[in-house]
C-alpha cells in the first residue's frame, strides 16, 4: 500500500510525513534495516520512528499498525 493512499486515514493523520512513510513502508512488512537503507536514514532511527507510531497509534506490533491503519477511516 502506497503512503499517499493512507493520507486520508484518520490513524496515519496523527503521524509526521517522516513517520507515514516509515509506517507504510513498515506495512508492507518491509525490515526497518531495509526501509533505513531506502530512506537513507540510520536504522536506530527507523527503529525509534516505528516505536513512536506505535505509541501514538496505541499499538504494540507490526500487525496491530496494519490493522489500525487498514481499519480506521
């Protein structure tokens, strides 16, 4: 799923444009490693942006981010 058709989420509305793609890209079940080398961003970064959606999202994992993300409109 691509990041400009979850703009209108109302989930991904509470994340940073940085954060929205990391989260897409996360979706799509892409290791944080990868998406860091893809962004050109340190991987602890990656890893720190993915703990931060999950904590304003009010999840845990990968799987819950995609549900939250697929479900709320």
């Amino acid at each position: 799923m691509h990041e400009n058709m979850l703009s209108g989420n109302v989930a991904m509305q509470r994340l940073t444009p940085a954060e929205r793609l990391v989260a897409a890209m996360a979706m799509r079940g892409t290791p944080y490693k990868s998406i860091a080398r893809a962004l050109d961003k340190s991987p602890a970064t990656v890893r720190n942006q993915l703990h931060m959606i999950y904590r304003k999202l009010g999840v845990s994992n990968r799987t819950a981010l995609s549900c939250a993300l697929r479900t709320d409109d």
